[in-house]
C-alpha cells in the first residue's frame, strides 16, 4: 500500500519553510559581515584587530589599504579605563 500524496504536502511545506529560514539566516549573517564568511575561534588578537578596524573603517570587518589614518583618529583612543569604585 503506497503513501498517498495528500501525507507529503505537509512534509514537503515543512523542508521548504526549514530550507528558507536557513537560506535567510546565512544571508543576513553575510550581510552583517560585509559579504565576507564568519570568523570562528577568535582570540583577544582578533578581537584587538577587529576593534583597530572598526575604528580606521567604521565597519567590523572593514580593511583599509590606506597609510594614513583619518583626521580624528589619533584622538581615538582605543584604551578602556576601569570604573573606579569608592
């Protein structure tokens, strides 16, 4: 006795909202990268690095090939200070 097709509309609704959501989700994680793949396994380097950028570019992932920097960003001091507490 077969399957009757009427079983695999739901399951065939399932893999397409499934497929679409995941579709979704990697493009808009592609978007908030620049276009570029995620990083994985990122150190306090990487996060230094990635900070520096932000700061030269204005984006996360951006990268410059410029050597001078910017007006202001000798002013930009990427040091945090400690709260202090009394």
């Amino acid at each position: 006795m077969g399957v009757p097709f009427e079983a695999l509309i739901p399951y065939g609704i399932m893999v397409a909202m499934f497929g679409i959501s995941g579709a979704g989700l990697s493009k808009i994680r592609s978007m908030q990268n620049g276009g570029k793949p995620a990083r994985h396994s990122i150190d306090q380097w990487d996060r230094q690095m990635m900070d520096r950028d932000r700061r030269l570019t204005g984006f996360l992932r951006g990268q410059t090939d410029i050597a001078d920097a910017p007006v202001g960003f000798e002013l930009n001091n990427p040091w945090r200070l400690e709260k202090r507490f009394y």
